[in-house]
C-alpha cells in the first residue's frame, strides 16, 4: 500500500497578547488616560475661567460660611453631647450610694407595673443567691420604673438572671429599650394567665413572678407589692403601645438608658455574701431632646446666617468690584481715542485705590508721551519743510545767478555783470554752508554730540569778549556792564526779582564747554545788534546766586516766564537760608522793538523768526536760539526770554558752578555724626536734590 499524501500541517492562530504581556500597550493605556485625565482637568478649568470674579468670590464666601456652620454645629452638638452624658453618669454614680444605704427597703418593693409615682430613675434588682419566685426561677425586683403620659413606660434591655457577661461592674454602660404601655382593664376581661394579645396581665391581688429582662411578669399570681385592693380591674402590661398612644411619649421611652450595674453584698457570719446584680439607670430621652434641639436651631440659625452672610458678602463684593467696572468703561473711553480720560479716585490704602492710582499715573504719562510724541512730529514736519525752503532759497539764488551768467557771457561789459553774479553765488554759497552747518550742530546736539562739559570756563571772560564785540560792531550803542544780585519780596506787590546793580563783575568759573557757550553768547549779541537799533542803549550782567533747586529739575523746565518766576523763589529760599546749588545768572537786556508775549516761548523753536523778510535780509537762519537752548540745558542751565519793562527783550541764562557729579555728602564720623565740610556742605533742598551752602 501507498502511503497516503501527507498534507502540509496547519499552524494554530496565535492567541491576542493581553495589556499585561505586552509593555507597550500598557505605555499607551497609560498615556491615553493621562490625556484624557488632562482632557477633563482642562475642561473642568476652563468652564471655572467663565465664571465671573464676583461669582467665584460669592461662592467662596457662601462655601466657607457654610463649613464653619457645620463645623461649628457639630463641634457644639458633641460638646453639649459630651457635657450632659458626663452630667448623667456623675449622677447615677452619686445615686448609687443612696440606693444601696436603703437597699433593705427597696428590695422589698416592686413596680414593674410602673406604679412607682414620679420618678425619672430605674432600679432593678437581679438576685442571684437563690432566691426565686413563684416560679421557682432567680427573683427579679424592679423598684423604681418611671411612667410616662397614657401609662407609656420605657424598659431597658438588661442582662437576664444576674449574668454580667461583657458588663463592667461600677461603670456606666448604655442600653437599648423597648416602650411598653401599662393598662387597666375589668377582671372579667383578663385571662388568668396571658392575654390572647400577647400582654402581660397582673392582677391587684397577684405578685410579680417575672424572671427575664422585662420588669413585667408574664403570669400573675401573688399580689404585688405596692399594687391597688381593687378586685374588680387587673394591670396589663402591653409588649408594644396602642396605635392611639401618645408619640411624643412612645419616642421618648425608646430611648436609650444609661446604666450602671453593681453587686449587692450582705455581710454574714463574717464575711460578705453577694445577694445579687443592681441596676440604676436614666434615660437618655432628655439629651437626645436636647441635642434634637440644638442641631434644629443650629440648622436655622446657620441658614439665617449663610443667608445674612451671602447677601451682604454680594453687596461688598458688588460695591468693590464697581470701580473695576468703572475702569472698563475708562478703558474702553481710551481704546476710544479719548486720552483724557482718568479713573475715578478711591482710598489709596485700598487696592483698588491704589490701582487707580497708579493707572492713572500710567495714563497720565502716555497722554503726555502722546501729544510730546505729536508736537514732535508736527515740529519735525515743521523743520524739514522750514529746513527745505530755507536751503531753497540760497539754491535757487544760485541757480538763478548762473543762468545769468550764461544768458550776458556774450554781450558787451559782460565780465563786470559776471562779477556781480559771481558775488551773488558766493553769498548764496555761504548763507548755504551757514545754515548747513548750524543743522548739524543742532543734529549732533541732539544725539549729545559735539559738546564738552568736562572743561572750565572763565565766563566773565567770555561775556566780555561778547560785549567787546557788540562794541566793535556798533559804536554808537550804549553798553552798561552790570552786578546782577537778587532783591528779597517786600510784600505780595513786590516779590523777589532779579536786579541789576552798578558795580565790577566777579570772576565766574564753572565747568563746560567755552566753544559753545561762547556761541550762545554771541547768538545773543548778534540778535541784539541785528534785531535793534543801533542807537539803542543795551545791559549785560552778570552774578552769582544760590538756589534751592536741582540742576537737573532746572534744565527740564519749559523756557516759560513762569519757569523763571519758579526760579526766582528757589533762589530768595536759597539765599534766605544760606543753601542750594551756586548758579551763575547772565542776562542781556535790550531796548529794542522786542517780542510779543504769545510769541517769546517760541524763540527757542527751530527755524522761528518774528519777521522771516526782514531775518532774511539780517543773515538770520532762525536756528541761533534754538542751539543756545540746546548748549544751556546740555550744561543744566536754563535760558529764557522775557519782556523788557519800557519794551525790548532780555535774555537770561542760568547756568550751575559746581560740576554735578562732584556734589560731596556729608562724612560719617565713628560717633554716628555728621562731619563739617568747610568746602562744600552737602544738605537736602526743598524743591529736591541736594543744596549747598
């Protein structure tokens, strides 16, 4: 035989690998719970952001309110708890003495049937020496059973026949109880024994036989003690009360018991004999009222306060929050374009105050950066067309010139209109290179180029180079060499001014560059001899005066008269209390046609002239002031232009004498106090910065 085609075998698939077996699924199970855990903490986050900060500040007041009510209710609930069941057992063990000095007569007594009269104590009596019943079981004997409204009565659950099985003699325990009720009924009704019902009957003639946890017997026989001599109605005890009961009573009587058990000894031929098992017992239905009470008014006085909390917590919040609804509407304003706008104010201790405060500081500073930004601007538009109309003219001039020449090169006597023409461009040329170079040097000033200020210069030397040099160019002018010195205010009629003062100048050095302040001189000199008549007297002076004032606030300062006036009181406190910088004040005083008081503060402006014809004809480029401006604050100094009393114009320049950074501070002695300085004695101004003296 054949053997048969062996058929190729077949391998079985592959079970799945599990999470388990395989790392790299656990990795992405992994990360795929961490995203979609981050997913919802994201989500969660992102719906609280939406929530409004008054919301949020609401609910956390609510949240909190809410806490310390609840904390603060349990925590009372359990010390009021803890007090009054402290309270009850120091009460049952002080009991316990007085049951046992009159044990005798108690144990002699039985009300099982809740017959007891007003009482809020149990007692019961296990016997366990051998005494029974008529039913020959352990004698049961409960004294005292406390009976509540429609014979409502609470039993405890107590151990049976003496035994004390997970009971610590002489310590108080806590025992459950079932509410029974105590009922008369006509004899006829009862049964000998147990009713049909499943109560306990007892008849006025019958003894209690009891022996379980229930005081009341479950057969009757013997009188009880204490029992009534009626034969014609028997006590029932119900195991449960009727439907009618009262359940304020039946609530009462399940509550618990707060028990304490002791053994009851007897001392017998020398010796002590344990009769039996007392149990002394109050109910605890008190308490849990009380406590029911307490958690209730806490329950509402905690709402009434969440409540009270909530609402006035949405009042503050609301009245806080208003003046950050109110700088949304400001914000919204400036968004607008309206820069004007401010925040109202509010107590800066606040933080809210203190915000407003500071935007409003922020919002002050951009308006002011904003419209400095747009002056210059407007001055830069100014300038490069100023600039490019002013280096027009001497082009075109130029240019004309040219073309002349070129137009009579050929004609008769055309080498002397060629020279004409040749002076023409020539001076064109140099007005050219005039105004060019005044550019740059207002360029470089700028950029804080082109200045020195670490020199010393001899200024009364310079100032009477210049006034020399007015001299040279018109003879004929009057030039008066003053003491400029500053006259102290006699009333609100006549404040402070300076004045000039016949008499020699002082020798005045201070530091700087002598170029340029050279040139500021004798930009004024030359406004002076080209701006008026040539007959027209002129005034120089020079002084020394101290001021209360910082160089550097002197040099921010706009070139206004009321600036100068500011200075004039710096320098009345300086010189009053012998303190301050010591600045070297130059004026020149002319009596010429002078300056309208709207136009004087633009002297100092670039390409500015009062009569740009009659400037033109002068050599006039309208830059000479504005580079002294920018040479006096370059040095610290301040320069300005006021009126003449009578007419005319007069220049003042300010300018310090010591060198700012060589302001000395006071040495420390070892015993902590200042030492003397005999040069320079460093102290504080009150318009800022430091003084000398």
């Amino acid at each position: 035989m054949s053997n048969p085609q062996q058929q190729p075998a077949v391998s079985a698939p592959e079970p799945p690998q599990s999470p388990q077996d395989n790392p790299g699924i656990q990795i992405q199970v992994k990360d795929c719970l961490k995203e979609h855990h981050e997913r919802k903490k994201n989500i969660f986050f992102q719906h609280f952001d939406r929530i409004s900060l008054g919301g949020k500040l609401m609910a956390a007041t609510i949240a909190v309110l809410l806490v310390g009510i609840t904390v603060i209710s349990f925590s009372l609930r359990a010390l009021v708890g803890n007090y009054m069941l402290e309270k009850t057992d120091s009460q049952l063990s002080q009991q316990a003495n007085l049951v046992f000095n009159n044990i005798d007569w108690l144990s002699k007594t039985d009300n099982s049937n809740g017959l007891s009269g007003p009482n809020s104590y149990f007692l019961q009596i296990q016997y366990t020496d051998g005494t029974t019943d008529t039913d020959d079981k352990p004698l049961v004997v409960t004294p005292l059973l406390p009976q509540l409204q429609d014979g409502i009565v609470s039993v405890p659950v107590l151990p049976t026949y003496g035994n004390t099985d997970g009971i610590t003699l002489g310590k108080v325990f806590t025992a459950p109880a079932v509410a029974r009720q105590v009922v008369e009924v006509q004899a006829s009704e009862s049964d000998s024994g147990s009713s049909s019902d499943g109560t306990n009957s007892q008849s006025n003639n019958g003894s209690n036989s009891s022996n379980n946890t229930d005081p009341a017997p479950d057969s009757s026989g013997s009188p009880a003690p204490g029992s009534s001599s009626s034969s014609d109605s028997v006590t029932k005890v119900l195991s449960s009360p009727k439907p009618g009961a009262n359940h304020a009573a039946v609530t009462a009587a399940s509550a618990p018991w707060r028990i304490i058990a002791k053994e009851w000894t007897i001392k017998s031929n020398g010796s002590e004999k344990v009769r039996g098992v007392v149990y002394i017992g109050l109910s605890m239905s008190d308490q849990i009222d009380t406590l029911k009470t307490l958690t209730y008014y806490c329950i509402v006085v905690g709402i009434a306060v969440v409540l009270l909390g909530g609402s006035l917590s949405t009042l503050i919040i609301q009245h806080t929050l208003q003046p950050l609804k109110r700088m949304e509407k400001t914000a919204a304003k400036i968004a607008a374009g309206d820069l004007s706008q401010r925040i109202p104010s509010a107590p800066e201790n606040t933080e809210v105050g203190s915000l407003a405060a500071s935007l409003n500081t922020m919002l002050t500073r951009i308006e002011v950066s904003f419209h400095e930004q747009e002056e210059t601007t407007e001055k830069m538009k100014r300038f490069v067309s100023d600039a490019s109309h002013e280096l027009r003219t001497p082009l075109a001039a130029i240019h004309g010139y040219a073309e002349l020449y070129k137009m009579q090169r050929d004609m008769p006597g055309a080498l002397e209109r060629a020279d004409e023409s040749i002076e023409h461009i020539e001076r064109s040329s140099q007005r050219m290179t005039v105004l060019v170079e005044d550019l740059l040097s207002l360029a470089r000033l700028d950029e804080g180029r082109g200045i020195d200020i670490t020199g010393t210069v001899n200024l009364s030397s310079l100032v009477t180079d210049a006034v020399d040099d007015l001299h040279a160019l018109d003879p004929d002018r009057a030039i008066t060499r003053d003491r400029l010195v500053l006259a102290p205010s006699q009333d609100l009629s006549h404040p402070a001014s300076l004045q000039l003062q016949t008499g020699d100048w002082d020798a005045v050095t201070l530091p700087g560059d002598a170029s340029r302040l050279r040139q500021v001189v004798t930009n004024i000199v030359g406004n002076i001899h080209r701006y008026t008549p040539v007959d027209s007297p002129a005034e120089v002076a020079l002084g020394i005066v101290p001021a209360a004032i910082d160089p550097r606030q002197l040099a921010q300062m706009p070139t206004t008269e009321a600036s100068m006036r500011r200075f004039v009181d710096a320098a009345e406190v300086g010189q009053s209390m012998q303190t301050g910088y010591r600045y070297a004040v130059l004026r020149f005083v002319d009596h010429g046609p002078g300056v309208p008081p709207e136009s004087r503060s633009k002297i100092f402006e670039r390409f500015y002239t009062a009569d740009p014809s009659r400037a033109r004809q002068k050599g006039g480029t309208g830059l000479g002031m504005a580079i002294a401006q920018s040479v006096v604050k370059a040095h610290h100094g301040f320069i300005c232009a006021t009126g003449t009393e009578g007419g005319g114009l007069t220049f003042t320049v300010i300018l310090p004498v010591e060198r700012i950074a060589s302001v000395q501070l006071p040495v420390q002695q070892p015993n902590g106090k200042p030492k003397e300085n005999r040069q320079k004695t460093s102290k504080t101004s009150w318009f800022g910065g430091e003084r000398k003296a």
